[in-house]
C-alpha cells in the first residue's frame, strides 16, 4: 500500500506488527520493557486534524524521534498490516480489550498507548500472527483492511 491510498476520514486504527528478535526497548517514561519476537497488535485513534492518513503516515515513516509509546517499538519493528475503521465511535479501548479475551487473545504490554485512558494496555503479543478471520471477528463490522508490503 502506498501512503496515498491511506484513508482519508478520521477513525480508529490498529497496527500489527512484526518483532523478528527479543528487544530490550526503553519506552519514555514507562521505563525498559523486554519485549518478546512475535506479533503486535497496536490499537489507536485519529480524530484530530489529519485524520488517519496523517497519523498512519507517521507510523509509517522511519522513527527520527519517538513521540508515542508504540513509536518506541516502531523503531525495532515491521509494519506488516494496518486495519481501519473510518468515523466515530472511537473503537480504540474496545479493540484493545478484544483482543485479550477468547481464543487466541495476547497478552497485555501494560501501560504501553494509554497514558490518557484508564486501559491496560493498547498493545498486545501474540506468539503466532492472529488469523485474519478472527482479527475480523474481533475488530467488528466497518473494518477496511489494508495491506502494507515493504
């Protein structure tokens, strides 16, 4: 996917992304976090000015100096996917929750994208990537899903 074809409209984002090695990461504030290899699912928002296209546009690009949590794991971490869902509600906290719950749910990263928000976490591990059919189940109607390929 180019950065052109990016939605428009503001919404709801999650990002997966991929971790080929172990990574000790200092994360702001939050301190050193061990982060495991596998899959990530990161889960956020964009309804200020810009919308999605700018704030995905931003993960996209090479991490120059980090600005939020999930841009200290963007620079040790491939972008491999990004899910969308344009307009409100602001589905960020629900998708994070969702994706601990049920079968083949992760685990929670704590603190990591909610130090605005009484959530755990916004990013969750998966040992193995998540089946798109259950993503799909997860994430709920509305979604557009968009492929990254590097």
């Amino acid at each position: 996917m180019t950065i052109e074809l990016l939605p428009k409209d503001k919404g709801s984002y999650l990002l997966m992304l991929r971790l080929h090695e172990p990574r000790n990461v200092q994360v702001g504030r939050l301190g050193r976090i061990a982060f495991a290899r596998g899959w990530y699912a990161y889960a956020g928002s964009a309804f200020g000015p810009g919308g999605l296209a700018a704030r995905l546009r931003h993960h996209l690009m090479p991490v120059r100096r980090p600005h939020w949590h999930i841009d200290y794991l963007r620079a040790e971490a491939r972008v491999i996917e990004i899910w969308t869902a344009e307009g409100p509600p602001c589905r960020e906290h629900d998708w994070a929750l969702a994706l601990t719950k049920g079968i083949g749910a992760g685990t929670v990263i704590r603190g990591v994208g909610c130090s605005d928000c009484r959530c755990l976490s916004h990013l969750v591990h998966f040992n193995r990537r998540p089946a798109k059919a259950w993503l799909m189940k997860v994430l709920g109607e509305g979604i557009v899903k968009c492929c990254i390929c590097k």
